[in-house]
C-alpha cells in the first residue's frame, strides 16, 4: 500500500519504542485518510477495524508518540510574525 503523501509529511517523523509500529502507524493514518475522502470506493473492513484497535491498545504506543510528529508540523506552519 502506497502512503498518503501528506501523512508522510504530518506524521513521518513520528518515533515509536519499536521501529514497527512507525510503519504500521502510518498505514492506518494513510487507510483513515483514504476511507474517509469523498471520492473513496474503500471501506473498511473488519479486519482493519481491529487491527486499528489492536495497535490503539498496544502497551508500547503512547499517545504522545501518535501526535507529537503532528504538533511540530502545525507549529512550523504558524507564520513566525505571529
């Protein structure tokens, strides 16, 4: 599955205890992206659905880790005059 560019810029950066959990991360963000576009055929299955909460409960993923690539984009976007 090829990554949602603007994921990969909002949230590429994201650092995980396992480096595996960086990659699966962001193909859940990517399949998030793409299920809820207007234009999307996809919908999600079963098995997505639990794999997505499987990685949500996973005792090695903090939240902080999840939204902290996100807060520093946003932040660089914010016009230094501000």
């Amino acid at each position: 599955m090829e990554l949602n560019p603007w994921v990969l810029e909002e949230f590429g950066s994201a650092k995980f205890k396992d480096f595996r959990l960086r990659k699966r991360f962001l193909s859940l963000i990517s399949n998030a992206m793409e299920m809820f576009s207007i234009e999307s055929k996809k919908r999600q299955t079963v098995s997505m659905a639990k794999g997505s909460y499987r990685f949500l409960k996973n005792n090695r993923v903090e939240l902080s880790e999840m939204f902290e690539p996100h807060v520093e984009s946003t932040i660089k976007r914010i016009p230094k005059d501000s």
